[in-house]
C-alpha cells in the first residue's frame, strides 16, 4: 500500500494527530470557551514509545487544533494518562484571584535489575488556557507501596463533601483517594474485588452522575472501567461500566452492576475513554470520547507517519429499562452542524433505496436508517471491486452488527477481520440506525444509543460505493437519510 493510500485513511471529522503515535484521551476539561484534549502521545515514532501529553483545542468538539506538547518526561518518569480539572477557587493555591486549570496525571518510571515500574500521581498547572504548564515542585503528590499498576487518575469536585475526589486505577480494582487542596490526599475505598470483568488488567477509570431518562426523578452514578488486552481473548482491549450509588467515599453498584458484565461498545475499537470535566451547568451533557483502536493491533494498523484516532464525540445517557438501569451513548449534537443533506426518502422499497444510492460515491458521511423493527436490513458501505463493510440489523434476533471480514487491508493481526455484534432490546414500532462513516472507522448507534459498535477499516481509496440490501426487496425502508460530512 502506498504512503498516499495510508494517509486517505486520516478520518475526516475524527481527531487524529498531526504525525507519530497517539493513544488514550486525556486531561478532558473545558475552559473559557474551549474544549481541551490532551493525549498520550510519542512524538517521535509511529508505535508506542515514551509517553507525553499532546494538546488540541476546539470549540465546537468537531474541528481541532492541535497545539505543542503540553508535558514531557522528567526525572520522576514518563507522563502517563490522567485527567484535567478547573481549581474555581483555587484550592491549590497556584492561581491569584482566577481560576485556573489543574493537570493530574501518572508519571511511570522504568526501573533497573527487573524490578517493576515505579506509578505515582502528579499535578502541573497552568495560569494561560492550557498553552504552557508548571509541574508542581512537590511531585509526586500520591505514592503507593504495593501497587504494580497506579495509574490514570480521573479526578473531579464533589459538592456534598467539598472534597476533590480520585478515582485511580489499581491493578484489578479502583481505589478512591480524597483531597482538599489537590496535594494531600486520603485513602477512601477500593471498589471491583468481586465484580466485573478480569482478565486483563484495570485502566483508566471514571466517575460521574446522570440523571435517569434525562430528568430530576433520579439519579444514578457511572463507574467507567477500561480492559486491557488478553492474548486468550479475541475481542482485545474494551471498556465495562457500572452503574450504582456514590456517597463521597465509596460507590455501591446497583444489582445488574454486581450480576452482570456490561460493555461500553461491542465494536472493537473504543477504548480508554473518559468524560469531560468543568461542562457548564446550563449546557448539563456528560460528553465522553474515547480512542478508537485496540491493543490487540494498535501497533500495527496500516498507517504512515501517524498512528492513532479519536471517536466522533459522544454524550452518555441513562436509561431505565425494567427497573435496571442502563447507559446511553448518542453522537455529540454538534455534528449536525456538518451534515451536507445528499439523499432523503421516505417510505421507500430496499430495491428502491439501492437504485438510489447507485450512483453516490462517499468516503466521509452519516446515513439515518429508520426501519420496522421487525424487518432486516443490510447496508454495504465503503464498497469497491472486492470490498465491503457490512453494517446489518437482525429484526428476528434484535441484533446489530459490523462484518469487516472484507473491509479491505485486514491483514496485519489474524484477529482483526471480524463480524461484531450488539444485542438491543426488543424494540416495538420503528428503529433508527445512525452510522458513522469515515475514511477509516464506522461507528454504529442503534436504537437511540441503547447498543454501539466502533470498528477500524482500511478500505482503498477509490472504495466509495454504498448500497442497501435486503432479502425481500420489496421491504419498505421508513426512512433512509444520508449526508455528508465535510470539515
């Protein structure tokens, strides 16, 4: 494949770096009219190296700006993930009078004679938006003895106990420390021992409330826990949540939480994801992003001189379904402000929606699918002469689903060709696929945000067919939209 080919595969409205490797988002926080987005970031090569926190900026979460390296290596390690908060009344005592924001993160030191790495927590600030940052002189800020793994802390302000809270990733569980000033913390609880899924190890935390259905009748609270990569298991590196009770020191999973293993995506390529800090009262989201790649292959995706990409933005929602709750996600509402209306009809056959579709020709779009929800349907994007990527909906098995077995370069890990898929519950009436589309990814949002499928591809450049099939091709498609993309 050649170079030209491997940069068609930078996303259109995805965020990916300007050059070299780039994983977890980090450090999410919004100030003064902008959303921030530092990441982990090796400026100097294409694969995993020593780690740094790249920046970008935006104002609306679809166009970037991506500023120079906001932290580096220094004598306490490299500068693992972690979160970004505003100290509003200067809790620390690094602001005069205005607030300013607080970067929280793991420095990871390599240590000699096969000894494990050295994990501990450490703050920088800034008193400039985020362009340049001050390590704290006093780093580290939170050691632990007999912790391999200490990292990734997501850190917010709890109200009803004016404390910072930390929710801090340990090996196999979450700990959760406590601070007044940022500097000092206290040990609160551990959470995990007996629940969830283990096999790999625990990364990058968060925790957050939502009100159920979007109102004041109740409120629950999102633990959000990443799984790192298992060689036994296909499926690689995704992210479980829990969902329960905080009550400043510990949360308490509800009975679905302790009974059943809930995965944030069934795609396989959202991983580390975590939620902004600091979003404004009056706008009341919870906006999460998350890396769109997998440990399994992450290393080795077919690209040249960059490596790494974002999801499109997403806000995270709770659903009470049966007296369990159940999480949401649904794509940001500022990317409607990009759509470019190409086709849109009402009430028309599948053997209709494909003439239709015929003679377009997309690399970067949205298509809005609503169907009977007992019907089936097959939509083939980014086709060519010998590849497709499959996107399907199974009404007779509530099931969707993403086949990349033929999305085009497939080769560079036996366990990236696949067929994924999502259970929904039993819908009645109409549903509504939203697909995202881009010049390598599809993300999938079936009925209002209830199931998800995030999957990489590598179709070649000229792969811009799109066409729908379905058994009976006199089936009525409700409504069948399409739009592009374009940033």
């Amino acid at each position: 494949m050649s170079t030209i080919e491997k940069q068609h595969h930078r996303g259109t409205y995805h965020f990916s770096p300007k050059e070299n490797w780039m994983n977890d988002p980090n450090g999410m926080v919004y100030f003064q009219g902008e959303y921030h987005l530092f990441f982990q970031h090796h400026p100097y090569g294409t694969t995993w190296g020593p780690m740094h926190w790249g920046h970008a900026v935006s104002k609306d979460l679809v166009v970037w700006e991506e500023l120079p390296i906001a932290l580096g290596p220094d004598e306490h390690g490299m500068i693992f993930s972690g979160s970004a908060v505003v100290d509003w009344n200067n809790t620390t005592g690094f602001f005069d009078g205005e607030p300013g924001l607080v970067a929280i993160f793991t420095h990871h030191a390599e240590a000699a004679d096969n000894k494990p790495a050295v994990q501990c927590q450490s703050l920088a600030y800034s008193r400039d938006n985020g362009r340049t940052w001050v390590k704290y002189e006093h780093n580290p800020v939170l050691r632990h003895e007999s912790y391999v793994d200490f990292r990734d802390p997501k850190v917010f302000w709890h109200e009803p106990s004016q404390l910072w809270v930390m929710v801090l990733a340990c090996g196999q569980t979450v700990c959760l420390y406590r601070s007044p000033d940022l500097k000092s913390w206290t040990f609160a609880s551990e959470f995990g021992k007996d629940v969830g899924f283990h096999n790999g190890v625990w990364e990058c935390p968060d925790l957050f409330p939502l009100q159920v259905d979007g109102n004041d009748s109740g409120t629950k609270w999102v633990l959000l826990v990443s799984i790192g990569d298992d060689p036994a298991f296909a499926e690689g590196s995704r992210t479980q949540y829990f969902t329960g009770d905080f009550d400043g020191e510990r949360f308490k999973p509800d009975r679905v939480s302790r009974e059943t293993i809930r995965w944030l995506d069934s795609g396989r390529d959202n991983y580390a994801g975590v939620s902004w800090s600091d979003i404004p009262a009056e706008d009341g989201r919870r906006l999460f992003i998350g890396w769109m790649s997998n440990w399994k292959y992450a290393n080795l995706t077919p690209t040249a001189g960059w490596r790494g990409a974002m999801t499109i933005p997403r806000e995270i929602g709770l659903q009470l379904r049966n007296n369990e709750t159940w999480l949401t996600q649904q794509p940001a509402r500022e990317l409607l402000a990009y759509r470019r209306p190409r086709i849109n009809n009402s009430r028309i056959t599948a053997k209709a929606a494909a003439a239709v579709l015929e003679d377009l020709q997309l690399s970067n779009y949205e298509i809005r699918v609503v169907l009977d929800a007992a019907n089936s349907l097959d939509i083939h994007v980014r086709v060519g002469s010998k590849e497709k990527t499959v996107i399907g909906y199974n009404g007779s098995a509530s099931e969707v689903f993403i086949d990349r077995t033929q999305s085009g370069v497939t080769d560079f890990h036996p366990d990236f060709p696949g067929r994924h898929t999502a259970m929904i519950p039993e819908q009645e009436g109409t549903l509504e696929l939203r697909i995202f589309v881009d010049q390598a990814s599809v993300e999938v949002f079936a009925g209002g945000g209830q199931a998800v499928l995030t999957d990489l591809i590598y179709p070649a450049p000229a792969s811009t067919g799109l066409t729908v099939f379905a058994a009976d091709d006199r089936m009525i498609i409700d409504s069948l939209e399409v739009y592009e993309l374009s940033v």
